[in-house]
C-alpha cells in the first residue's frame, strides 16, 4: 500500500483526508461483496459527501487492489491487523517508506478551530 501512497490520506485507525482503513471495514462488516467492492473503489475512484474525492489508480491491478481489499477487511475498529495481513506489494528499497517527506507534514497537518 505504500507504493501506492495509500496512506497520504488513509491510517489504519485515525481519518485523515480519507476515512480510516477500519471505518471502511466496519462500513462494509456482513456484506459479502465487500472485498469486490472495496477493491472497484480503489480502481474507480469515490465521489462522496464529503469534501475529499478519492481519485481512481487504474494503475492498481484488479487483482492488487482485491488483496489491498482483503487487508482493509481484516481490520476492526481499535485491533491492529496482524503482520502476516498487511500485504507486501513493493519491494521496501524501491519504495519510501510512509514516513516520507509528503507523509510525515501531511500527518503533521490538523486543522484549526476557528472561534
């Protein structure tokens, strides 16, 4: 997920500019689809309510976006996934890390309440 810069604005547990992995997995918790679905959103993009747009990665192939699926799944409110969940799907030398330059001030970023 990280050569995919998921986590610019997604976390595990904690919305960001997108909602948290595991409000996706609690969103789509009994439905059966829910990898098939989860997975055509990564690919097409999302257009909700709110003020951010998740843009589409047709570069993310069907299958990779199921597995990216698969893992947000197995995520439930407050419980890390296990280790052996999170998919390995760059090579770590090729990719930087999530606490790249873009990630590190996005995460720093809150916004300020105006009185």
């Amino acid at each position: 997920m990280d050569r995919y810069r998921c986590t610019i604005c997604h976390a595990e547990h904690e919305t960001l500019a997108g909602p948290a992995f595991a409000d996706v997995a609690a969103k789509y918790a009994g439905d059966r689809l829910a990898v098939s679905k989860i997975a055509r959103d990564i690919r097409s993009g999302v257009r909700s309510g709110a003020p951010w747009h998740m843009p589409p990665h047709p570069e993310v192939s069907p299958a990779v976006a199921r597995t990216m699926a698969r893992y947000i799944m197995s995520l439930s409110a407050g419980t890390p996934a296990p280790r052996e969940a999170i998919p390995r799907l760059c090579n770590d030398d090729a990719w930087p890390r999530p606490e790249s330059l873009a990630c590190s001030l996005f995460r720093r970023w809150r916004p300020i309440a105006v009185d």
